[in-house]
C-alpha cells in the first residue's frame, strides 16, 4: 500500500495585524496556498489598518514560550519563520526555543511597518544581532534593515554584495537581501556560504497593494523549505509567488492595501472553471447539427476569460487554439482549451469587459443578412461597427483594431448587445461575434441561430 506523507507543519512566531495584511494573517494564509499546515506563536497583538499601526501590545515571553512548546512538541515542527519580535526579552526566549528544538528559522527582521511605524525597539537590535540572527537558517532582510544590522549606508548591488557577506560573518547560514528599496529593476540576492551569490531578477509593478510582501515572502520561503526544495529554489519560487500577491492584491482600506497570498489558488480555481465551461461548450456544438451552418471562412474560435480582476491580457483568455472547424458536416475542435489559445476572440472580450466584467465570453461567426433576421426572430440584441471608418492610427497600431470596433459597436447601443458584428473591408471577412457570461451561455445562443437559420424565415420577417 502506497504510504501517504503528512502535511508539513510550519510556525510561524509573529505578531498579529488586526488588518489582516502583515503579521500572522498573511503567514497563515501563505501557509494554507502552498499545502503546509500552520501553526502560530504571536508575540504581539497590534491595532493598524491601512493607514498605520494605532497600539501595540506585547505578548508576556513566556506565553509566547508555552505556545512554541505547545505546537512544536505535539506536531513535530522542523520549519519555522519569525516576524515582529519587539523586544529584547522576546527575542531570547524566541532564541532559546529555535536553538533547543533545533528549527530551521527564516527569520525577517522586522523593525518597521509599510506605514513606517516601529516595530522593533532600538535596545532590541542588539539582541536581535547577537542571539537570533547566528541561529538563522535563511535571514531575509531588505535593504533598510540589513543598513541597520550592518551599520553601512546601501544604495548600490555593490554595497548588497557587502552587507551580504557581513549578515552571514554574523552567522546567519543563508542570506536574501531583498532590493526592492534600490533604484532600477528590483534584484534579489541569495548569499550562501561557500558559494557565490545568486541574483534574482524582478520586476516593478505599479501596485497600492503591498503590505504583507515581507511577511509574505519569509512564510513562502519557509513552506517551500518544508515541502523539500532547497534554499535557492525555495526563494526563486517564494519570490514569484510574492509577485502574484501583489498583482492580484486587495484594494481595501484608504492606505497601504495588502497582497493577496491565496491569489494563486483563486486564479487556479477559476481557470478550472473557466476551461470547464469552454468544454462543456464544444460539446453542445460538437453535438449540434445545425452549428456548422455558422463556420465563416477564417472558421470559428470560442473563448472565455477570467475573472476581470484577473485577466492580465490574451493569455488570461481561454480559447482553442488552431480554432474550430467543419469537418464532415459536425463542428470539430483542431485541439483542447487552453489560455492564450485566441487572439481576436480574446481581444473582443477583454474590450467588452471594460462596459460588463460579466461578459466574459464571445464566439466569432459568418456574417449574413439573413443572420441579422434571425437574431431580429429570435429577439437578440445587436449592434455594429463600420471597419471602413476605421482611423488610421488604430489600423497602424497591431491588435488595435478589435477593441476599437467593440468600443464603437457598444457605444452605438447603450451597452454589450447580444451579438456584435461589422460587414468587413478590403481584405477583411464579415463577421459576427456572440458576447454571453459563459462559453455555455454563447454556445447555446449560437445553436440558436444556427437551427432557426436552417428554418425558412417566418413571411414578413427582414433580412437586414
């Protein structure tokens, strides 16, 4: 019988953010998106949102003692991180525990928040220096607190390259000088000893939603360790996941919003139900008779994106690439969904989302006046755009003229119509596109039209 591993346990000894941002909150959420199970120890209970940090109130050292002692003995943990440890007696019962169980500690020096309120006190850097730092196993300081441990100015990757070996003369096994704070591209780097330093390069994202990012990336470096991957690969993987938080961070509050450290399991989450959809779709056309009817020359694509508040682009979009095509009378799909399997389908989306964020779905099909009489039986709305009026900024610019046609079409009708089409150009096929929340929605519009389309039109009705 195949033996099942148990889960990681992972500690976390750090304060409390009643906002939920920093602290234990966003150690306990990181922990729950990569698979461990945390546990805490909280040394400090503060008062702070958005805006800063109102109170702060010390756990006495031995309850944070009891509950190490606590979580540890039952639970066999072998991998913990620290935060806010804010005094000087914390930090040597903090100390004593980490060195008598013999954890594996990230420690992330905190000394102050995002808001830039203390949270570390000035006679604690000693203690922080002298007990705590020589027992770490990853030390994950960024440029403002490895200035204060080495006492030296860094605005430079040559002063990092410094203080990087001065943090590990200090003991620490493995440092991660973070270089958000430095100007240019943010870079990362891994100093080991016996080896050379690893650089991790980044990049900045325009983002009001990064409180917790230190937080968030010691928790993730200590659940990659207990999960078996080594230092290097464990802070490459934390750093992406950090990157992730932040581009899907909450805007909550009037200051600071936090990172969003489940984002990764919400946007997996979705992309299954968004790839769900889109197949269950194809199989109504596949099983449909009559949707071959709708195949235009350049043949047909059916997508659906994310959730807006994810869709970072096409590639967030969920299409069949090689598109979908009459084979022998039946629609047939050339491959499986997958992201960034469309391109102008997933165009027309995205520019749709911007009026609806629940429309998040179109299929592109043949244009004909007898389509429009169809759509006019069946009571679908539609509107449309005229590819000839098309200025020429937007025909020079790659990719730019879906969106200026969607935009123009659902000026023109107050809104996202049901059906959205342009009677093509030089060069340019008809086309029609169908807009629905989900790829089952279009799907069953588009069977729609096509098995009334294979009716004789009702006496009386137009056909444009």
């Amino acid at each position: 019988m195949t033996k099942i591993s148990p889960t990681p346990v992972v500690l976390t000894i750090a304060g409390s953010d009643s906002g939920g941002g920093a602290g234990i909150q966003a150690d306990l959420k990181t922990f729950a998106a990569l698979g461990v199970h945390g546990t805490s120890a909280i040394t400090t209970v503060t008062a702070q949102d958005t805006t800063g940090v109102s109170a702060v109130h010390e756990i006495p050292p031995e309850t944070v003692r009891l509950q190490i002692d606590a979580v540890v003995r039952d639970m066999g943990v072998m991998f913990a991180k620290t935060g806010m440890l804010s005094s000087s007696p914390i930090i040597s019962e903090v100390s004593k525990a980490i060195a008598e169980y013999g954890l594996k500690a990230v420690v992330d020096p905190v000394m102050v928040a995002k808001s830039g309120a203390p949270l570390l006190r000035k006679e604690a850097v000693a203690s922080l220096k002298e007990q705590l730092i020589p027992l770490a196993h990853v030390l994950t300081p960024n440029v403002e607190e490895a200035s204060a441990l080495t006492k030296m100015e860094i605005s430079s990757i040559e002063d990092v390259l410094r203080a990087g070996d001065l943090l590990l003369d200090m003991g620490a096994r493995h440092v991660v000088i973070k270089g958000g704070h430095l100007p240019g591209e943010p870079v990362d780097t891994l100093f080991s000893r016996g080896s050379p330093p690893v650089f991790y390069m980044g990049e900045r994202i325009p983002s009001k939603t990064t409180h917790g990012t230190g937080c968030t990336f010691s928790a993730a470096i200590a659940s990659y360790l207990a999960l078996g991957n080594s230092v290097a690969d464990a802070v490459g993987m934390a750093k992406r996941f950090v990157r992730n938080a932040i581009l899907y961070g909450l805007e909550v509050g009037k200051g600071v919003g936090p990172v969003n450290p489940i984002s990764n399991l919400e946007v997996d989450a979705e992309k299954f139900r968004v790839v769900a959809s889109v197949t269950d779709a194809l199989c109504l056309l596949e099983s449909s008779e009559y949707a071959p009817l709708l195949s235009p020359e350049c043949q047909i694509n059916l997508a659906m994106s994310l959730p807006l508040r994810y869709a970072l682009g096409v590639e967030s979009v969920c299409g069949i690439p090689g598109r979908i095509s009459n084979a022998g009378g039946r629609l047939k799909p050339a491959s499986s969904p997958a992201f960034g399997g469309s391109r102008h389908v997933a165009s027309a989306i995205l520019s749709a989302m911007r009026y609806d964020p629940e429309m998040r779905s179109a299929m592109n099909i043949r244009y004909s006046e007898e389509m429009l009489g169809v759509l006019k039986e069946l009571g679908y709305s539609h509107s449309s755009y005229d590819r000839t009026k098309e200025p020429p900024e937007v025909k020079a610019s790659e990719g730019a003229s879906v969106p200026w046609g969607i935009q123009e079409a659902i000026k023109a009708h107050g809104g996202i119509p049901d059906v959205i089409y342009h009677t093509g150009d030089w060069g340019k096929e008809p086309m029609m596109l169908i807009f629905g929340r989900d790829a089952v929605e279009v799907a069953t519009k588009a069977i729609r039209i096509a098995r009334r389309l294979s009716q004789p039109l009702s006496a009386g009705t137009p056909s444009g």
